[in-house]
C-alpha cells in the first residue's frame, strides 16, 4: 500500500481536516450540472419525505410527553 508523503504524515490532524473541509467547500461551489428535462421516476418525492420526517418528530416529541422534551430556547 502506498504511504502519503512525509508531509502528510507529520501534518497536524487540525490542519488535514480544515483540507478536507476546504475540498468539499470547493466541490459544493462548483456549478451543479444541468437538472434533466424529465424527473427521475425512481426519484423520492421529497416533499413526502419531509412531512413523513415531520410526523416522525412529532411523534417522538408525543412519546417523551412534555417533562421529557427538550426546553425550548425560542423567545
């Protein structure tokens, strides 16, 4: 198996994560290609999705009933 150069070896785990970090920066601002005439039929239907999350999470906030949920940090 090949070995990273030296300078990888020896760099701060700081410093390779803030790459990494600055790589898929890079790759998310690059222009995304052209969205197909057509939907993709095996696509999921993604508003479907969110209010099934949704439900979920209410579901789950109706289980731990209110002693239990989270304090709320709005207003």
């Amino acid at each position: 198996m090949p070995q990273p150069p030296d300078s990888m070896q020896a760099a701060d785990p700081a410093d390779r994560l803030e790459a990494a970090l600055n790589r898929i920066a890079y790759a998310l601002d690059r222009p995304q290609p052209a969205i197909p005439a057509e939907p993709d039929p095996h696509a999921p239907d993604l508003q479907a999705l969110g209010a099934n999350i949704d439900a979920l999470c209410a579901r789950i906030r109706d289980m731990l009933g209110p002693d239990d949920a989270p304090a709320s940090t709005e207003g």
